[in-house]
C-alpha cells in the first residue's frame, strides 16, 4: 500500500502534457478481440485500469507486445475465454466491454461479475436487454453470467439508458450481425466516437457516432489496424482546476479543446477563465473566481448528465473548484447515488459544504482549507482531494492511492514537474 504526502500553498507553472483518454482506450483494447489479424494502439494511457486490462487480454490467449512507450499491438487468433483472469475481471469495470467480441468469437461462455468504482449501484441491464435483441441471452449462476448465442440478427435497440459501456459493447456485436441494427438513446461521448472511428477502420460500418442515434450495417469481418487514442480531456479539465485555485500560470498540452466545449459553462459558473489553442490549452494566473448567479438572481446550479450534459467524472473537481470562489453553488449529481461521499473529506479540511442529500450539496466559498489525513474513495474523488491539498496550508497524506493510479497515467511525475511537493510513499 502506498500513499501521497501533499505540501501545499505553493504557486504552480511551466507545462504538462495531457495522457491519453482512458475512456477510449478501454474499449479499444476489446475491440482488438474482434479480428484475427494484428491491431496497433497507440498514445495508450498507461494507468492501472488499462494495465489490467492488457492483462485481462493476454489471460485470455491474446498476444499484446509494446512496440514503443505507448503504442501495443495486439493479436487475438488464439483467444480462449476459459483462460480468463477472474481476480482482474473483479477489479475492472470495463471488464464487461469483453463480452461483445467474445460473442462475435464463441457461441456460449461465463464472466464473473465486473468491478469498478464504488460510487453507486451500476447496473448491466441496459447491457443484458440490448444483447437479448441481437439474439443473445444471458442468464445467472454461481454469481457468473452465462452468455449462449441463441440466434445472429440485427435489430432496432432503443437502449434502456445512455449507458456508455453499454453503447460500447452494441456497438462492437452489432459490427459483425447480419443486417443492420439501429441505436437510439445511445451514448455519444468523444470515447464512443474513438471507438466508432476505430471499428470503422477495421472495416465496420457505423454511422451516427456523435449522436444519440447509431446505424451500425453488419459485415462478415473485421480486419487489423492502426487507432490513435484522443487526448484524455478529464485530466486536462483537472489541471485547468488546479492552475485556477492554486493562482498558477499553465499551459497544458496534447488535448483536443473541442471535447471541452462541453464544461464551459460549469468552469464560467466559478469564474474560471482558459484560453484554447490548436492542441493546448492555457491558463492564467491570479484569477479571481466569484460564482455568478443565475439570471433570475437565484444560486447558480452545476448538474450533470449524458453527454453533451457536464459529465459526472468533473463533478468532484469542481465542488473543489467552488470551495475557492466567492458565492455559493449548487451541485445536483444525478447519476450516481455514492459520488457526494466524498465530500466529508473536504470539510474536514475546511469547507463550507451542506451535503443535503445523496445527490445535492450546496457550497459556500470561498474557503481556506487546512492540510489533513484523507482516503481516495474512487478515481476522481481521488484527483479532487489532490487538488484540494496543493491548495490547502500544511501538509495532507492520502491513503488508498491506487484508486487514484487507476484513472492516471505518471501523476505523481506530472505534478512535481509544474513545481507541486508530493511524495510517494510505502505504507
């Protein structure tokens, strides 16, 4: 076990470069499992959730070699799911992205339950019911899914929610049913439209990704290729957060500022300002962030929701973000009852907040927070309580850090090299 001791109050600068995103190269590294021949990923995140699931991969009869610091190539022609590390399945909740290429290689086979964070109920049913219409069923037992192939077909899906993963795992089976099979309700992250450009690569044919209505025309195989995973712009979003409240000058490199269009609103909300550049972004120092009210006068509100709404994995950072701005905002997560939990660490150190009920805490900033003893609950409460101890006097220890490497490629690195004091320790 390891943990951070964070010093913090210290004025950040210089660069950082920006990994790449973890949501896409998930289920990249499935999408290999569909094709015989070889497959090259490149500008992979080299975190703790992808590492399982190349391990994940290679259990399974797949050869992955790294070709260079972040490229792989991945070869599946002897593929076996009986072979399949269950102890990694279990920490891995894009373990179950799996389940479409094996249906496309296997007529029957089991998965023991995913993993994940812990931060509310997740279910796979909008995953189960999608599959049921392609012909697949999936039953219970032993705390095992059971997947049989009944039938191969195409189908008109409306999805039971905007369930990334589950829009995924369509996506992928869909490629090789006969016929075509249309989407609605999808997902239409910038992840999901990674993967539509890479299936599409392999010679898939899928149109509508970057919507919530996908045609996906079945072919009768796939073939190998070269994908390049896009710039992770939730840990881009986080050092935009961090530059803000530390009062820092940063510059941060390799993203792709489209994919925050979306979180412009929520940054203006507190008074962050950025400036976007062609593959970076930069943000100035010494901002004075006040929290704007509503039109009408009333408190502002940050709420979430599928994309293109403000994505759950900011909210933590942003409720951090609030504890250093003048004025008092409104956070309404709506689709997640455990993602709020968090918030006790913060006042510890000294926040303001009213946690009102699972879903909604009210904050009231600006305040000074105070180092203090912590634990990373998920991957995301993880990074905001990293935040909030570069910006805290004294001196922070937070324990479970390997919730945090999960989600983050080299963080401790990074930091230290815009000038943060973290350490890394062994328990």
């Amino acid at each position: 076990m390891e943990k951070f001791v964070i010093r913090g109050g210290k004025q950040l600068g210089g660069s950082v470069d920006v990994s790449g995103n973890k949501n896409e190269a998930l289920p990249a590294l499935a999408a290999a499992l569909l094709t015989d021949e070889t497959v090259i990923l490149r500008n992979v995140p080299l975190n703790g959730d992808v590492l399982n699931l190349i391990e994940l991969l290679s259990s399974s009869g797949a050869i992955v070699d790294r070709i260079d610091a972040n490229d792989f190539s991945i070869c599946a022609r002897g593929l076996d799911y009986r072979d399949l590390d269950e102890s990694r399945f279990h920490r891995l909740r894009a373990a179950i992205l799996l389940a479409a290429p094996f249906i496309t290689r296997f007529s029957e086979f089991v998965l023991p339950p995913p993993g994940g964070d812990v931060i509310g109920r997740r279910r796979l049913d909008a995953h189960f019911s999608a599959f049921g219409h392609l012909g697949i069923s999936v039953s219970e037992k032993d705390r095992k899914y059971h997947f049989r192939r009944d039938y191969w077909r195409s189908s008109d899906i409306f999805m039971e929610e905007k369930s990334v993963t589950a829009t995924e795992n369509i996506m992928m089976a869909a490629a090789l049913a006969p016929g075509t099979t249309s989407l609605a309700n999808c997902a239409c992250e910038p992840h999901v439209v990674g993967l539509g450009r890479m299936l599409n690569s392999m010679g898939a044919s899928i149109r509508g990704t970057g919507t919530h209505r996908m045609w996906v025309d079945g072919v009768e195989s796939l073939h190998g290729t070269e994908h390049f995973i896009s710039p992770d712009y939730l840990e881009a979003c986080g050092y935009i957060v961090l530059a803000a409240i530390t009062g820092s000058e940063l510059t941060i490199r390799n993203v792709n500022p489209d994919d925050l269009k979306v979180t412009l609103s929520a940054f203006r909300k507190v008074g962050i300002r950025f400036e976007p550049g062609e593959n970076e972004i930069f943000v100035p120092a010494g901002q004075d962030l006040v929290i704007g009210e509503d039109f009408s006068g009333d408190v502002a509100k940050i709420d979430d929701g599928p994309w293109p709404a403000f994505p759950s994995d900011l909210m933590s950072l942003m409720i951090v973000a609030a504890t250093q701005a003048k004025g008092t905002l409104l956070f309404f997560e709506k689709m997640y009852d455990g993602r709020m939990f968090f918030i006790d660490y913060l006042i510890s150190m000294g926040a303001k907040i009213v946690l009102c009920d699972p879903h909604r805490a009210l904050v009231v900033g600006p305040s000074r927070l105070y180092g203090t003893r912590l634990r990373s609950p998920d991957i995301r409460a993880g990074m905001a309580l990293i935040l909030a101890s570069l910006c805290a006097e004294g001196e922070s220890t937070i324990y479970n850090v390997e919730q945090i490497d999960r989600g983050y490629e080299r963080l401790q690195g990074k930091l230290k090299g815009i000038g943060a004091d973290i350490r890394r320790i062994e328990e």
